[in-house]
C-alpha cells in the first residue's frame, strides 16, 4: 500500500512540475506594480522555520520479545512494551524495537531520547477497554479537561520518534469523542503534549470517532510519509511552533489537517500560537470537512503557514477553509498555499469563515472589537482546480476588521458544475452569487485567472467593500446575500477566570 501511493505521489508531482492550461473563460489582471508586489511577497515568504532535529543515533537497542511481549493479538502486551520503553530511557536513551506481530496493548508513554521503531508486519493494536487508558488534563476543542490520555503519547518529552513501516491501529470499538456517560474526552491515536523534537515517519496509523494525531504546545516536530486514516481528523497542530508536515497521505472523516491554537478568553489569555507550519507534498481526501482547516480555535493566533505541492481529491465541504468568530481575539496571518491540484471538493476550492465557524461558549469569550480576530496576508497562487462548484466563497470577513491583503493569481482549469438536485452537500445553497465571491477586503489582488466556467450562468466576480486590483467588471453583492454579522459581544458581569 505504501509503495502504491509513493507512485501515485510522484505521478502527481512531474505532472504539477510540468503544469497544465484550461482554455481561459476570464482574465482578471492587476496594475503591473501591485502584481510586482504580490510576487516579491511570496518570494520574501521563504521558510523560516528551525529545521526538525533528528534524535540522536540510539545508544541501545531493546527489543519487546525480550521483556516478554507475545505478539500474538490476545494478550495484553502492555506492560511489556512500556517495560521496554524505561528501559530504553533509563539506559541512556535509543531504540525500542517492535518486530512483526499484533500486539494487543493499552497507553503507552514515550520517554526522552527513545525512538519506537514498528517493524514490517507488526501492528500495535489499541485496547478496547477504557480502564487501559488513563485519565490526564487533555486539550479539546480549544479547553484543557480531564480526558482520556492518547494511545501513543508522550508529556514533556524530547528527543522522540515513531518509525515505521509497521502499523498504528486504534480500538474499532471505541466510537466517538467523548464518552456519553461521563462527556470525558476519549483517547487520540498519538498525541504529544509539550514536546520538542518529534519525528514521526514512514509508519500507516488509524483511528475510529476521535482526533488521529494531536501534538500540543510542541516545538520542531515533524510528520515524514505518513498514512493518517482517520474516522475524525487527521493531523491536529494545537498551540505548536516550527511544525513540518511533508509527503503525508490522508483519508479522514473530518479536517485532514486542522490548524488551532485554544479558544475564548482561556485561549487567549494563554497566548500559545500555532506558528511556522510547513506542509508540502501530501495528498488529502475528507468525507465531511476541508482538506486544510484553520481555525475555528483560533484564540492563540496562528501565523506563518506554507502550504505547497499538495493534491485535494476530495473534501466534504471546501479544500481549504479558514474560519473562527467573535469571541476568539488574537490572528490569523501570513497563510501563503502554492502549486496546489484541487478536485472533488463538493463546495469548493476557498473560503473564509470568521463570523459564525465553531461553538461559543459565554463567558469565556474575548469581548468587543479586541475579540474580533484580525487577519491579514492571504495569499494563493498557481491552484488548479477540476469541476468544483466556485472559487472561492470570501464573504465571511466582519466589516470592523477587514482582511488585509489578499491574492488569488495563476488559477487553472474548471469550475461551476454544480451538485446534481438531491446530491447538494450540507451547506449548499442553490444561489451561487458568483464563482468569486468577496467581501470586507482591503488591497487585493486577482490576477491570471483563467477557468473555464461550465454550468454557471452567474458573473465571475461579485465584491462588497473591496479595493484592489483586478476587480474590474465585478458584480455588486446584494445586502440580502450577505451573511449575517454577529451581534457586538459584551464584557460579562463577572471577568473570565482561569482556575
């Protein structure tokens, strides 16, 4: 499976490297010096993140078998693993080796310096039983709670990896993401908590109703040729810096990948952002969600995102989708995606949702204008998308804190067909203002884009409150097809406390 989906990688590749044009249906051009400025902006928006730090070359190897561990798929190799593991750690760090079996196992806590390498044929298994797993102080959805710790995970570690090729598998029998008895939050596959220098590679995981992989407050940790399989999300970045996502192959039921950074006043008081996200070369096909979604939890920031050589081959709503609300504060900035292929995204190839995305919980909310999030510098060039219903839907923007800087230059290929009657995706509205639709922007730039529209009899371009370049012709957007704009929120009686 791993080499089947290398070569489809590198057929997608020499294919984008080579590149492709549809026949043009409209060309939106800017002044030669705004187009200038946009292309010197993404070359100034080189990496800058620190490179991930390999661990050190193990100092000793310890195999399971040798504490005791069966493989057998019945019995409980719990103990055994986790034995191997300290000893790994207390001798100094190196490598634990998990040579080819089913082992049958509940949590396992990864210790500095230790890298667990899952050998061809082997498959760490996940406990049904709840007991296996204990409690810890976990984040979810933006919140530190009591949950259930992760399956594969590690605390205030550094110096960790997970080599493959084996497999990751969670317990098909535990459903969901919090446990309808108690609300507790059930256990991710892995999950990283305060980690630096992390590496995780050319391992397959899966995981049944809860988030895949959730690594949070780490720093440098890197995802190499990953198979993420996930009945939720994929990938959630949470509160991280320098963070490289690279030669990944999703299928979610959710976000592939979900950028966040805490929520509401606990959020923002904490002050974590996701920050310096790297994620090139990967695949991604979602059931329900987007491909890439940043946000909702966005009360930390999250800033310096770059986005290159990916392919969306399906999306249950838009490939990319950036979104928060009122309420969250903090930013959403400098988010730069080039050389993308977008197809079977059912809404979409964009859209920007920072109005109304995600739960709200007074009073733990970033009051008046403060609580607005501000967001500047998108920008998205050389995308081709093939028979996605619109561009980009950017109507989403609150008119106190415009978007400030915005490009959308060099897009290709096809768009405007439209869901058949009773095929309509959540969401879908059978009013589609125009293939761009944009509102509440300041100094944006749209320019080579050449799509040819094939069931769409509406304008290509419809702005409200826009100023820019490459805005030439466009439609006016009604007031009534606007969005709604959240009513103003006020300080609460009593002042948000951590505790």
């Amino acid at each position: 499976m791993m080499n089947k989906v290398l070569l489809e990688r590198r057929s997608f590749l020499k294919k984008a490297a080579q590149g492709t044009l549809a026949v043009p249906m409209l060309a939106l051009l800017p002044s030669l010096g705004e187009a200038q400025g946009v292309k010197k902006a993404l070359a100034s928006a080189a990496p800058v993140h620190k490179a991930a730090v390999v661990p050190a070359k193990p100092k000793v190897e310890v195999n399971v078998k040798d504490l005791g561990a069966t493989g057998d798929g019945k019995t409980k190799d719990t103990v055994s693993l986790q034995l191997a593991i300290e000893r790994c750690s207390s001798l100094g760090g190196g490598k634990v080796v998990v040579p080819a079996g089913d082992y049958l196992t509940g949590a396992l806590a990864l210790r500095s310096n230790v890298v667990l390498r899952i050998e061809d044929g082997a498959t760490l298994n996940g406990s049904p039983d709840m007991t296996d797993y204990p409690y810890a102080q976990v984040r979810w959805e933006g919140h530190w709670m009591k949950g259930y710790i992760g399956f594969i995970n590690a605390r205030d570690a550094e110096n960790i990896g997970i080599l493959g090729p084996g497999k990751i598998v969670a317990s098909p029998k535990i459903q969901g993401r919090l446990e309808r008895s108690t609300g507790v939050r059930l256990p991710a596959l892995l999950e990283f908590v305060n980690c630096k220098n992390v590496n995780v590679e050319n391992c397959y995981t899966q995981q049944a109703g809860m988030w895949s992989i959730h690594p949070v407050y780490c720093e440098n940790i890197t995802f190499k040729n990953v198979v993420v399989k996930s009945g939720a999300d994929g990938i959630d970045v949470d509160s991280c810096k320098h963070v490289i996502i690279d030669g990944c192959d999703f299928d979610t039921t959710d976000d592939c990948i979900s950028l966040k950074s805490g929520r509401g006043v606990e959020g923002n008081t904490i002050a974590r952002p996701t920050e310096d996200v790297h994620i090139s070369n990967c695949s991604f096909k979602d059931q329900v969600w987007a491909c890439i979604g940043i946000g909702s939890e966005t009360s930390g920031g999250i800033r310096g995102v770059h986005v290159e050589n990916c392919k969306c081959v399906g999306a249950g709503t838009f490939a990319i989708y950036i979104k928060s609300r009122p309420g969250r504060g903090a930013f959403i900035e400098d988010i730069y995606m080039n050389n993308l292929e977008v197809s079977g995204a059912k809404l979409g190839f964009l859209r920007f949702n920072i109005l109304n995305s995600g739960v709200t919980d007074a009073p733990n909310l970033v009051p008046g204008d403060e609580g607005i999030p501000t967001i500047r510098n998108f920008h998205f060039s050389n995308i081709k998308v093939t028979d996605e219903p619109v561009l980009v839907d950017g109507t989403g923007i609150h008119p106190r804190k415009p978007l400030e800087g915005f490009s959308l230059t060099n897009i290709t290929g096809t768009c405007g067909t439209m869901p058949a009657p009773g095929e309509k995706p959540r969401g879908f509205s059978d009013k589609i203002v125009a293939m761009i639709t944009l509102a509440n922007i300041n100094h944006a730039v749209l320019s080579g884009i050449k799509v040819t529209v094939t069931d769409f009899k509406g304008p290509m371009l419809a702005t409200s409150n826009v100023t820019g370049t490459g805005l030439t012709g466009a439609a006016k957007i009604d007031a009534a097809d606007m969005p709604k704009v959240p009513d103003p929120i006020l300080p609460p009686a009593t002042p948000y406390q951590l505790r």
